[in-house]
DNA sequence: GTCTGTGAACGAATTCACAGCT
DNA sequence: AGCTGTGAATTCGTTCACAGAC
C-alpha cells in the first residue's frame, strides 16, 4: 500500500500560476482553510487575519500565507483575507465549483456507510452508480441507485463518465475493482481496502486504511 | 482534517533505542511493513530483503531498512529479514501484542459500518462501549454493546478503562464528545467528524475526513 | 557475491523575518 | 500601526553510497 498515498498528477492550467511545485503537504491543508472560510462565513465574520485562521485551525500563519501565495495573492496587507473570496477562490482551486460524479463499489456495512454520508453530497460530490459482487444485494438500492454487478462497471460508466471512484471492498478484490474502475475511465480513487494498489502514472489513488490508523495510536500509547 | 494528523506524543520508553527523533511518516509506514509481513507469511515466505519488501509495498529500500534502524537490527546481511521475526518485532513494536479496548461514540451509519467493520477485530481492536445522543438509539445494541447515553461516558469507562476513542459524531458535537472522553481517561482518539480538535499534550488525535479525501482528488483531477 | 545498517548528501517543507502595501 | 507576501534560514525527511557482516 502506501505506495503512493496520492500520486503523481503532472500539473499544469491556465493560470498563471505554476503549480508543477506545489508541495503536496499544502494541497492537504487546503481543504482545511475552505472549511475554516466557511466557519467564518457561518460566524459572519467578513475579515479574518492569517493569524487568527491559524488560530482556528491549528496551522501557522506563516504556513498558511506561504500557502495561498502559490496560488496568487488573496489578502490584504493591513487588512487580512475577506472570508467570502477566501472561500470562493479555494473552491475554484480545489476544483469544487462543479458536482463531482462518483462510483462506489461495495455495498457491505462500509458502503452503505459512504453512500448515506451527507457529508459528500453537500460538498458537491454524488454518488451515480453502485456495485457489488453479492448476488442477494444486486438489484437491491443503495444512495438511489441499482446496485449493479461488478461487471457492470464499464457499461454503466460509459454513461455515466464519472471520474471518481470509491473502494469499499474487502482486500483480496480491490486491486480487481481499481483495474475495472480504471478500465471505466475513473480517473481518481479513494480506497478503503488495507491493501496496496498499483495502478498507472495518471491515475490518482488515496488510501484510507481504518485499522493502520487505530494502529498508529496504539504505537503512541505503547511509547508513552 | 489536515489539522494535526496525529499529534504531540511525547515520546519516550525503557527500550534501548531513542524513540523521542523517529519521523512520524516512519511510524505511519510501519504498519504498512506489517500488513506486508504477514503478507509474506500466508505466501509462505521465510526470509525477504528490504528490496522485497520494497517492491510490494511500494516504498523505497533504504526507506525501510532506516525506517526499521531506528528500533533496532532486525536483519541479517546477505539473506534479508526473517518474516517470523519482522512481524513479532513490528507487531511489539507497535504495542499491538495486546488487545486495545475502543469506546465508540455514534451509533450512526458511520458509527454503525465501523462497529462491524471486521479488519479492526482481527487486528486486536475490541469495542467495549458504544454511545450516543439519540434516545431512539440509547438502550439499542451495537457490536454486542448497548448503547448508552453520552453522558455516561465517565462512569462507563471507570469500569472499562479503555484508553482508546472512536468520534463518529456530526462536526458540532466532535469537541464536546472529545472533551468528554479524554476526561473519562482515554488517551487516543480517532476523529472521523470534518472538524479541527483540541486536546490537552499528551492525548494523540487522528482525523479522518472523508470528505477532505475527496476534495484532495478533485484538486488532483482539475489541475490535471 | 548479496544484503544490511548508517553516516553523509540531498531535497523538501516549514518557519523566520522583513520589505512593502494599506 | 497592522498585515500580507516572500526570499532566506532552518528543520525535517528521504535517498545515496559504501563499510562491514554473512
């Protein structure tokens, strides 16, 4: 696994940025800083300074400054950033200013899970299709959608043409279903199996492994 | 999430080795060598080089072999690692040759797919006590617990002494959940609410976000 | 010859500190 | 005065490359 936690991804757009540099570390924390704009906007509070979003979430202000100014220059000296644009501008960079279509494979306790998260939906992605190799769930629903065969992904996605996918399959399949995912045209995977995947340059996968993390605290409890 | 993935752990132990400088993303990864042990183990193989290993987890050789320096010389010269060995070492060294108590919080959907998510029992993770708001849900049953009031939290855990949290709680309650369970005495908490926490030094937080995930692979599928 | 363990070299990311803008 | 944006300094982590063990 680990292999590449979230790989690759030769960038390069229109603006005039260069993003080819960009620490990964940073394109982490952006996610953080939206959801701390949007507190702010929930607080109504209009201006905020790098110090006191540092305050909010944890990161140094210095840090977040450095990171803003890959992207271009979003404050005001004197002033600090207004929160409106803070957040609009983070959510043109991270690409969430259009709804992202997403496949989900395993329709096991996991999946369901994933697939009533609200969370996702209101952050603008939506689940389009459902799989699963249980004969007893095919045919069944699951987030509004036919659960699907496996085999079925490649038909289904050539309508659909979603771009994401998400693994909730036991670990012996997963390295099957991201072949199939890819195969579809996904091109971004987030997997929930305790598994390596291997896939080509291009493809971007991100691991989230419950039991290595429930590991990792039992190593700082040991330690202490 | 971003936040302080894991955080503070001051790290200190009666072994002979200096455990206060080991890199954090050393310590994420041993959990991947381990997975990859035991992999080697159902494969029936005995002995394996840090180039071995290296191929099948996809992270660099002289990565390992450092990684593994810091705890002590577990190989030998011209044959490689012994996987017996390699997994009883990585397994005590991450104080998982003991079973770890777990205090769920949220019997949601997400709360409930984590109960019966199967990976975390056989790796040693036992729920003992499972909570939440929901009077509809309280007196209810989950991974062989009934499920309790939140406010009980401190008198439960005078009984079960865990030492281990699981926040599968909506953004607004995660900190006063958090606050309460480090107050009944748990020590380390996996987060799973898209919200920054603040604990006291000492008490080590991971946050998972699951919709961080995914707005990290929107980034990556836009500026690519 | 093969492979480990590790100091040294390198590269990446964070933090400092200040010039310049409001 | 207050704050941003950013080069410079620093800290941190990875990778190299080789001495020494088998």
């Amino acid at each position: 696994m680990a292999k590449h936690d979230a790989l690759s991804a030769p960038v390069s757009d229109s603006s005039a940025h260069d993003h080819s540099k960009i620490p990964q570390p940073t394109i982490e924390r952006l996610s953080t800083y939206l959801q701390c704009a949007r507190g702010l906007q929930t607080d109504g509070i209009a201006m905020a300074s790098s110090s006191e979003i540092a305050a909010r979430t944890g990161i140094n202000a210095a840090q977040l400054r450095k990171d803003l100014s890959y992207f271009g220059e979003f404050g005001t000296p004197g002033l600090g950033y207004d929160v409106d644009a803070l957040s609009t501008h983070l959510t043109r960079i991270m690409g969430l200013d259009k709804t992202h279509d997403v496949l989900l494979v395993g329709a096991g306790n996991l999946g369901t899970a994933l697939a009533s998260y609200m969370g996702w939906v209101q952050r603008g992605f939506r689940i389009v299709a459902v799989f699963d190799t249980d004969p007893a769930k095919i045919g069944g629903s699951l987030a509004n959608c036919k659960i699907a065969s496996l085999d079925e992904i490649a038909k289904v996605n050539a309508q659909c043409k979603a771009l994401m996918g998400v693994v909730a399959v036991p670990r012996e399949s997963a390295q099957d279903v991201v072949d199939k995912l890819v195969a579809s045209g996904v091109k971004s995977i987030l997997n929930f199996a305790p598994t390596g995947i291997l896939v080509r340059p291009g493809i971007t996968v991100r691991n989230v492994d419950l039991t290595s993390q429930l590991e990792v605290l039992s190593y700082y409890l040991h330690t202490q």
